[in-house]
C-alpha cells in the first residue's frame, strides 16, 4: 500500500492524542512544558476537533501501509496585527519511532506547504527545542532557517 497523506478524520483522534502524549512525555522534544495529563489530553483533542473543523486540511496525518504512523497539525491565521506576510505555524510534527528515517515526516511536511502555499502563506514558522537535534536537522534539510530566538528562565514558585 505504501505511504499517504491525507486529512485527519474524527476517528483518528485516540491514535493522534497517544502521539501527542508521546511527545509531551519527551523532554528533548516538549520540554516538559504541557505534561500529557488526562486534562491536557482532553484540551488537546478539543482543540485539535476545532482546528481540523476550520480547515480538515490543517491536520494531516501519514498512513504507512494502512496504519497511521504519524501527523502534522498547523494553522494558517490572520494576525491581530498588520503583516506583509499570511503566516503559517506548524504546531506539531510527530512521526512514531519505527516509522521514522522512511521519508514520513518529509512527506507531511511537504503536503502541509502545499495546503500553507494554496490559503495564501507567505512565511511559515515552527519551534524546536535546541535539546532536539533530530528535528533541528530535519527542518533545517527541509529548507527551514533559524529566525528568532527564545530564551526562557524557570522561576522558582
């Protein structure tokens, strides 16, 4: 069967939170910043359920031999400030381990520029934790440049 990339649907949710939670849970990906608890679980598949119902095309997922293997979440928004740019923002990118090194994300990717470039996006951002040299490699590949920096400082409560 191959690899495809299509929409995500309602009943891909379960499969695409177990993804979520899996990145949440890794400190080199997510920082630990939202832990996958059952109350961020709950938000996230709420708000995953919204994006897709503002474009079905804003979630994408990779099915490799019939099984979903991974997904892409981004959205394409109007700013409450003028821009000379229509900014697209990958949220997330998640492609589960044995599926990896097989062109998956590359695909997602590629297909999530296409829909960015169709609705009009003329500058496209996404983070990654420094700690993630993986994906720091891999958008960098994909023609992604560094933009702008974050710094952050935890403060003691």
């Amino acid at each position: 069967m191959g690899l495809l990339v299509r929409p995500a649907r309602p009943e891909d949710l379960e499969v695409l939170v177990s993804f979520w939670s899996d990145m949440s849970s890794d400190p080199a990906v997510s920082g630990l910043i939202y832990p996958p608890t059952e109350e961020n679980k709950r938000k996230w598949r709420s708000w995953v359920l919204k994006v897709m119902e503002e474009d079905e095309r804003q979630v994408l997922v990779a099915e490799l031999d019939g099984r979903v293997v991974g997904f892409i979440l981004f959205r394409v928004r109007e700013g409450p400030l003028w821009s000379p740019h229509r900014i697209a923002v990958i949220h997330d990118l998640y492609v589960e381990p044995g599926s990896r090194r097989k062109g998956v994300a590359s695909r997602l990717v590629g297909e999530a520029l296409s829909v960015m470039k169709s609705r009009g996006a003329t500058l496209v951002l996404v983070t990654a934790l420094v700690s993630n040299r993986p994906a720091l490699a891999f958008y960098r590949r994909m023609g992604f440049r560094e933009y702008r920096l974050t710094f952050a400082m935890e403060l003691e409560p």
